[in-house]
C-alpha cells in the first residue's frame, strides 16, 4: 500500500498498473491528464491478511487547485507468485 500510495506520489504510472491485478487493471490511469494533486500523507488505519489475501484501509491526504481532499479508502489485495496485487477498493 504505502509503495503504490508513494507511485501516486512520484507518477509512476507504469508502477501502478503493474502492482494492479490484472482481473482488475485499466488500461491506463492518464495521471497526466488529470489535475494535479499534491500528496501531502498517507495515515494506514487497519490491515488484515490471511491465505493470500489482505485488506488495507488508509486515508490519504492532498491538495488540488489550492484545496483540501481526502481519501477515505478499503483496499483489497491479493497475493500471487509471492506479489502482492491491487484488486479494488470502497471509498468512503
């Protein structure tokens, strides 16, 4: 989680998708295209893991176009080959 939150930081676009499970990954994200933010945290609330599998759940912290946001988030991962994968989340 705290690689992929540091990938959104940095654009790592490439990073991203191949850390996304493929059941679940787009075809691109087009971060460039979007508005863009500045990162200012990421606060881990609780994860869990068990046969392969995981929940993270996180808040991050931005800032676009002068104002404040947050990302209130339960993400669910899996793990393949010794990978851990991004399948979705449930914002918040």
């Amino acid at each position: 989680m705290r690689s992929r939150y540091s990938a959104y930081v940095l654009g790592l676009e490439d990073y991203l998708l191949v850390t996304w499970h493929a059941s679940t990954r787009p075809a691109a994200l087009n971060l460039g295209a979007e508005a863009q933010a500045k990162w200012l945290g990421l606060d881990v609330k609780a994860h869990s893991a068990s046969d392969g599998a995981a929940t993270v759940e996180f808040v991050a912290r931005c800032r676009v176009g002068g104002r404040a946001q947050r990302l209130h988030e339960v993400s669910r991962f899996v793990r393949e080959d010794g990978r851990w994968f991004y399948v979705d989340g449930v914002i918040d």
